[in-house]
C-alpha cells in the first residue's frame, strides 16, 4: 500500500512558507492564527506539551516551542509542530494517528509570541524523549513540502 502524505497546514493556500530557516533545517509556515494542522503521514504521537513554559529571561531551548506536537511515522521519521495555539484533544504520547488527522492548530506560543502566527515544522529520525536539538530538524523540510502540498508522496531520507 501507497504511503499518504498531507500538508501540515490546512488549507494548504492559507500558508506561505519559503526554503530558508535561520540556522538549521526546519521551516515556518506562516498562517493565521487557529489554522488546523494536521498529520503529514499516519504514525503515533511522539511527545506532545500542552504547557507553554518559554521564559525569555531563561531563555531555555527545550522550551523555545511552546506547545507542540512531534509523530513517529510509520515511515520510521519524525515530524515536530511546534508554536500551537492549541493541541487538539486525544492528541497524547502513544496515540495512533492517520494522515490528515486534526493534531492542533497554528499559533504563536513559545519564544514566537512576537512573530507573526506559523508552525515550525522539522523533520528528524527518532531520537530520546527531550532531544530538542534533533526535535527542531535536521533534514530540509521544504522540498517534502512543496511535494505534499501538489499530492506527491516524497519520504523523507534520514541521515
């Protein structure tokens, strides 16, 4: 069977989002904010915080985030929604989840609280409970991006 592939900004045409993050590979979308976000691949929830805990004058990267989201697809990689205005109900460590399944919706928490409303979306290989450096991307998304949003199935390839 076919693997399914969504974008993670829905509607697709509320979002504007480029190849360049500042400096490592993830990308913002950008859309207003409560803008539903949903699973770009069928697969079971990762971490989830519901709590936005940033402190600016900590200034701590594990909680840069805010509210977010990461899966473990079945295609063996991990896809992080950080900045959540909120996390969708159900939406708990272990549950499964299926393509296209409502998982939250774009916001501004964390340390975008001054930013216009996005997501940021990374991709990486599962890695420990906490791995925020890893959590926050290590493989361009964009590409992935651009395919899934005109309905081309493209996995990700792990480093």
């Amino acid at each position: 069977m076919a693997r399914v592939y969504a974008f993670p900004v829905q509607p697709a045409a509320a979002a504007d989002y480029g190849p360049d993050h500042h400096d490592y590979p993830a990308t913002d979308i950008f859309a207003p904010e409560g803008t539903t976000l949903v699973a770009v691949t069928s697969g079971v929830v990762d971490e989830v915080s519901r709590t936005d805990e940033w402190n600016p004058a900590v200034n701590d990267p594990a909680t840069r985030g805010g509210l977010y989201v990461s899966i473990i697809g079945d295609d063996g990689v991990r896809y992080y929604y950080s900045h959540l205005l909120i996390v969708a109900a159900g939406i708990e460590p272990g549950a499964r989840v299926e393509a296209r399944q409502v998982i939250g919706a774009v916001g501004r928490s964390g340390n975008a609280a001054s930013t216009p409303p996005h997501v940021h979306f990374g991709i990486s290989p599962p890695t420990f409970a906490g791995d925020w450096e890893v959590r926050r991307g290590v493989v361009p998304p964009y590409p992935h991006l651009r395919d899934w949003e005109s309905g081309v199935a493209s996995t990700p390839v792990l480093p």
